[in-house]
C-alpha cells in the first residue's frame, strides 16, 4: 500500500562536510527547514526493507558505464550478484524513475520488470531457492540528474577546469547511488566487493574508488577498470572524469609500506605533492584514537572535483582549493592553521561512516556527530590542550539550533544532515564524556565501538550499549534527552543568602544528568531533578555551571 503524496521532501541540506554548514545554510531553500520530513511513497519504497529486498543480500556489483560528455548523458549495465536470503520469484532494486532501463537480464533469458518511482520490481520466471548465488544484468541509459548544489544537493556536475577542458564528478549521499546506476539502494546494502569501468575520451582519466586494475583504449576511447575489494557504501561509489595526473606517495605502516596515488588535475601536481601529504598525519590521528584504518588493500587516495569534497570511501573528493588559510572553507574555518578543514573531515568519514554504517540514515549522528567530535579530539591532541578542544566545540555552539530531535523515523529514507547532527552530536558526546568523567574509560567506548563495529553497521541503540557496557551505567535517558528530544537541558538557579538553589528545566521526566557546578574555583557534581535542590555556600560565592563541559544552558532566576 502507499502512502498518500505527500510535500516533496525538503531539499534538506545534504550537508556533508563540517564546514560547509554555513555554505549549506546559505543554500537553503525557504522555509522551515527543521521539519522532519513527511514520509513520501518512494521514500516508502527506498526507506526499508521490504520483502523484496531482504530476500537477497548483494555480493558484487559490476559496473560498466560509457559517459557521453556532450550529451551530460550515460549508457551502462550493472551486473548484481546476489545471495536470495530466502526462496523468491521477484525482487526489487532501485533506479532513478528518470533513467531508462532497456532490458533486465538472467541467464541469458529478458526478464519482465514494473517500475514505481525509483523502485524496479523484476520478475523471475522461476523460483530461486534459499541460499543461491545469481545474478542479473540491468541495461540502462539517460540523462542523470545535475547536482544542484554539491554535495548537500548531489547529482552529475559537469564542469570546465581552469582551461576549459571537461571536468566532471558525482556525488549523492542522500540522493542515493540509484540516480546513476542500479542497486539495492539501502544503507545496508553494500556489495562485498564492487568492479567499475568507465568508459570516457581517451584524452581524459576516469578516477574511481578503490584500485586501478586496468586501462584499455580503443579508438579516441578508454576503459578505466577499478575494484574496490571491501563492502562499501553505494553513495560512495563516485567517479570523476577530468585531465588528471597521479601524485604518488606512500604510508609506511608497522615496516609495511602502502601506496597513496592521489589524483589532481595536470596543473595542481606539485602544489598537491606537497600538500596532500598532511593526510597521513590525518590517518595516524584516526587510527590512534578510533582504530585502524581499513581499506588498505583499496588504498587511499585525495581526487580534486570541482565541488567542495565528500568522504566517498578509499577516494576522498577535494576541492578546497589545496590552501590551509584560502580554501573556500579554510576561510570560513581555518582550524587554528594546522590541517586542511576538508582533509581531516572528509578523511574521518572513513571511519565514522565508511568503516561504521550507520544502520539507518536517521542514526546519521554516527557519520557526523562523532566526526565533527573526533575533530575537537584531534585539536586536543595535536595542542596537548583539553581547552583548545572545547575552544573549537565553543565555535560551534552557536550553530545549534534545537528545533527536531536529531534522531527522527527509522524505515523512511530519512538522511538526518541537518545541522543539529553535526554540532550538537559533537556536543552531546563532549558532554557524555563529562558525564562519565574518566577519559580511559570515555576514550575506551569510543575505540571499542569503532573497532568492533568496523566494516559493519550501528545505530545510537548500539552506541549506547557499549557506554553500559564499559560504564555500567544505563544512560538511555541520556540520549532520549539528547537525540531524540530536541530540547536542551536548561539549569536554572539563584543563590540567595548562604544558600544556591538549582533545578532542571526544559527536560525529560527520566533524566537524570549529574552536572558540574564551578564553586569558588573548584568543581562540584551536582543531580539536579525538576524540583529545587540547594546546598550550603558562603555568601557571595562565585558560582559557574560549566557549560563548557555540558551542554545544557544555564538560567539564572532573580529570586
Ligand atoms: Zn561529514
């Protein structure tokens, strides 16, 4: 059954890299744009996991796509290797309503398919039995969507480099990789490994994820074949078309020494030899603190795009401009001079987000909440300093906006990318470890959930099972405050004669957060509830709430 039509779901904001928060507001169409979004048919259909796609589990994607640049169309087949999870005679896959698909193959024999938005619903003429490898080959072609604003709003950019040779790149988290090939188009559904040839003019390169197997040219022609030999997520999966040249380096890692074979246009290659290198400092932050780096054997590579840059897995985009001080988002952002604002972000994805799926993308804090926190830890690390790490939480703070919870409906293809996810996940992290106030045991949940969920898939359920396991302590209530309540604890509080009087507002029934109170110059860990409590101070106590540490807003009250 379908739903009723609803509005068009919002172009919310598909914002993708930290910074580019504020270019993302600017980009926002009019209105309220805090609203979840209401459920539309083909969200119904992209959203979950209906009988017709948790039959199967996908193996191996093998794309062939020939880009015709002029026409800003494509021509290609994808070839879907699955696993039927049960005995089925139809399945559904997912490709934009706007391409076309001229046959559906299997064994040989023309399939019969109907289509209902982005859904493709396939016939088998027989019934393939629980526990079968097959596979099916969709042929296609059409004139893909534009990217309106990449990579908030994706799609194909077709662009000219500084002399006016063809440039092109594509980008859709949250539009979904179905508006150029066809897939399983959920966040679970990745491949366990993926083949991609792309067909461009032989005078240009085609740069895709993973590695390079192969180059064939046949006539003005050429064939690039990459394989990315781990699960990856389809939005990931990107290719960028231009003049572009390698630029080599390596990542010597316990005595074993991998390749990093970047890719920029031909005039950018010693600006970029030189620059890129700051992304091996980036990877031994992350592998510190949150793991191992894993998509070695896929390598890791920066590919310049004429959009700002996107996290698409063992290919990080980048287009901020190879300046740390006058990139597009290094002005807006220059984080204290050290590191490159899209580097360090876009590389983080490969953790929180590449390697860690979020298991629905209304859990999508886990992409960007935790990356825009692990920002703040790398500015901790890097200055030895605790307070420079809350300086770069405080520069953010004022983007918060607490309007939606930032976990909304699971099962509705709900990419939660509003700002919310971004900053105040970083803060309700910053305030979780407050909470639980021993870094070994914070820093502990944090490697932990990385680890044992990498390569794999988590929601905020699961995040904070591992705080109850290492702390045991339920903070449920934590994150019913937190995530799926928009509301930001407020203290209020008055001190009158000897005595300071605080309470909670603006809360849950159940939460229970301790706070810390700066009392005279030492810390003291208040549990506030609803009703009032107080305890004994001197008069004229110099009394703070360390909204630096917690992210509740502190109201003082004239009593
Ligand atoms: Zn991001």
């Amino acid at each position: 059954m379908y739903l009723k039509q609803g509005p068009i779901m919002k172009k919310i904001i598909f914002s993708l890299a930290l910074l580019t928060l504020l270019s993302c507001q600017e980009g926002r169409p009019h209105g309220n744009q805090y609203e979840l979004p209401e459920l539309t048919p083909n969200n119904y259909l992209i959203g979950n996991l209906n009988d017709n796609r948790s039959s199967y589990r996908v193996s191996f994607y093998d794309i062939n796509i020939d880009f015709d640049i002029e026409n800003k169309s494509i021509d290609g087949y994808v070839t879907i290797k699955a696993e039927s999870i049960r005995d089925l005679n139809q399945l559904q896959i997912d490709l934009a309503e706007k391409l076309n698909i001229n046959k559906i193959t299997y064994e040989n024999q023309e399939l019969s398919f109907s289509r209902e938005f982005d859904a493709v619903l396939i016939d088998f003429n027989y019934t393939i039995k629980k526990g079968n490898f097959f596979e099916f080959t969709v042929f296609y072609d059409g004139v893909p969507q534009n990217a309106d604003n990449p990579p908030w709003a994706g799609g194909f950019t077709w662009s000219k480099d500084k002399d006016e040779r063809d440039w092109i790149a594509i980008s859709c988290e949250g539009e979904g990789a179905r508006i150029w090939w066809p897939n399983k188009d959920h966040i679970t559904a990745e491949g366990d490994s993926v083949r991609m040839k792309y067909t461009v003019p032989s005078n240009m390169v085609a740069v895709g994820n993973g590695k390079l197997r192969n180059v064939i040219t046949n006539g003005d022609k050429s064939t690039y074949e990459w394989f990315v030999g781990n699960p990856i997520n389809n939005y990931n999966i990107s290719v960028q078309i231009g003049n572009y040249v390698a630029v080599q380096d390596t990542f010597i890692k316990d005595d074993t020494v991998h390749n990093m074979n970047h890719y920029v246009l031909d005039y950018n290659k010693e600006l970029a030899s030189n620059y890129f290198t700051q992304s091996k400092e980036v990877i031994r932050f992350y592998e510190k603190y949150f793991g191992d780096y894993q998509w070695y054997e896929d390598g890791y590579k920066l590919i310049e795009v004429p959009y700002l840059g996107m996290e698409h897995q063992s290919a990080v985009t980048y287009g901020n401009g190879f300046s740390i001080y006058n990139g597009i988002r290094s002005k807006s952002w220059p984080m204290y001079g050290v590191i490159d604002p899209l580097i360090i972000h876009e590389t983080g994805h490969e953790w929180f987000g590449n390697s860690v799926t979020a298991s629905d993308p209304t859990h999508i804090w886990i992409h960007e909440g935790l990356q825009v926190y692990s920002e703040a830890i790398y500015f901790e690390d890097k200055f030895d300093s605790y307070e420079v790490g809350i300086h770069y939480l405080n520069t953010l703070k004022n983007r918060i906006v607490n309007e939606i919870p930032i976990v909304g409906r699971e099962n509705e293809n709900h990419w939660a990318l509003h700002g919310d996810t971004y900053m105040k996940g970083a803060w309700i992290m910053h305030t979780l470890r407050s909470v639980i106030n021993n870094d070994k045991i914070w820093f502990s949940i944090l490697k932990e959930f990385m680890t044992e969920n990498a390569k794999g898939f988590a929601n905020t359920n699961d995040f904070f099972k591992k705080v109850y396991d290492k702390t045991g302590e339920d903070y449920w209530y934590f994150a019913q405050q937190y995530f799926y309540s928009p509301n930001q604890p407020e203290l209020e509080y008055y001190q009158s004669d000897e005595k300071f009087y605080y309470r909670w507002n603006n809360i849950n029934d159940n939460f229970i957060m301790p706070l810390d109170l700066l009392v005279n110059g030492k810390e003291l860990r208040v549990f506030p509830s609803k009703e009032y409590k107080s305890f004994k101070t001197s008069k004229h106590s110099q009394i703070e709430v360390m909204d630096w540490k917690f992210y509740v807003k502190p109201v003082l009250v004239n009593k």
